[in-house]
C-alpha cells in the first residue's frame, strides 16, 4: 500500500492549523483587545503548543491577526472607483472605510498594545496612502484645501474613522447615520 510523503500533509496541515489561528485571533481580539494566548488557542481548537509553535509571541500573533485584517480591508477597498470627481470619490471611500474601522477597533487596540511603536503604522501606510493620493488629485484639482499638510489631512480624517467606530460602538451614534456623518465632517474640512 502506497503511503503518502509526510512533508506536504505537514504543511497544508500546518496552513489549516495557522488560518485558523489567525481567524480565532481576530475574532477574539476584535472582541476583547486583552484577550490571551490561550482564549486564542482555545478559540482555534488547537493547544498552546500548536499555536506556540507558528508565533512566538502573543505579540507575533496580534500582528498576524492586523495583517490579515488588513487584507481583507484592501481587498474591499481596491474595488471602490477613485476615479473622477475626488470629492465624490472621497465620499466612495469613507462610506466604506468607516464600516471596516469600526469592525478591527478592538483588534487596533489590541496592536497599539503589543506591538512597537511606529509599527501600526507602518501596516497601515497602503491605506494611507490610497487616502493621500486622492487628498492631493483633489488639491491638484482644486476642490480640497491646500494650506494643511496632506499628512495632517490624512491622519484627521483617520480620527474622524475612529471616532464614528467609537460612538457606534458605544451606541451613541446610529450605525445608519455613521457614514453619512463621516462624510459630511470630512468634507467639511477638506472642500476647499
């Protein structure tokens, strides 16, 4: 009877075993930003050992878990038309950056914890940058201010984000009106 290599049984294993950590940590985390290695592997159905053995650290995991977060993010976002009018456009994506801000507000939590400083940051620079691009065609285009930084500009409107996600979260703002809200505060300080 034929027996099959372990070295590639192993490794899909092995990638099984890792999506299902990194979804448990995302879960667990947007949930509960204090959440422990052991929620985590418990969450995942695999033991400390396991999950030990593919991050090294709760630290290492978080990361993992922004990251693909992350990734689902710019999977949603690169499908939204930045083109023409960049107000309009603008309104295209914070109607639909808001909703992801406030889905990965624990899990951001969670990373401003464990993770160095500047290096949140640096996972977010593609996002960034899609934002700042479309701030400067709107300068370039003369509808959106120009005497504030574009870095400035960026980061406001990424506190406007979190600020919506916030008061949904704690139900002081209507999920129904989050967006409308965002865009109307956000043009606000950007139209020219």
């Amino acid at each position: 009877m034929p027996t099959v290599p372990a070295g590639p049984r192993r490794r899909a294993d092995a990638e099984r075993s890792i999506a299902r950590i990194v979804a448990a940590a995302r879960k667990s985390l947007s949930s509960d930003p204090d959440a422990s290695v052991d929620d985590i592997a418990k969450a995942a159905g695999v033991g400390r050992m396991t999950l030990y053995g593919h991050y090294r650290t709760r630290a290492e995991l978080v990361e993992a878990a922004l990251v693909d977060a992350l990734r689902v993010g710019e999977e949603a976002l690169s499908s939204i038309d930045l083109t023409g009018d960049a107000r309009e456009a603008l309104d295209r994506l914070l109607g639909s950056s808001w909703s992801l801000v406030a889905e990965s507000m624990a899990l951001l939590t969670a990373a401003q914890k464990a993770l160095p400083a500047g290096r949140v940051r640096e996972l977010h620079a593609a996002p960034a940058q899609r934002v700042e691009e479309l701030i400067r065609r709107g300068q370039n285009d003369g509808v959106f201010r120009t005497d504030l930084p574009i870095s400035w500009l960026v980061n406001v409107l990424h506190y406007i984000l979190k600020g919506a996600a916030e008061e949904s979260r704690t139900e002081r703002l209507e999920e129904g009106d989050a967006a409308r809200l965002v865009i109307a505060t956000a043009q606000s300080i950007l139209v020219a």
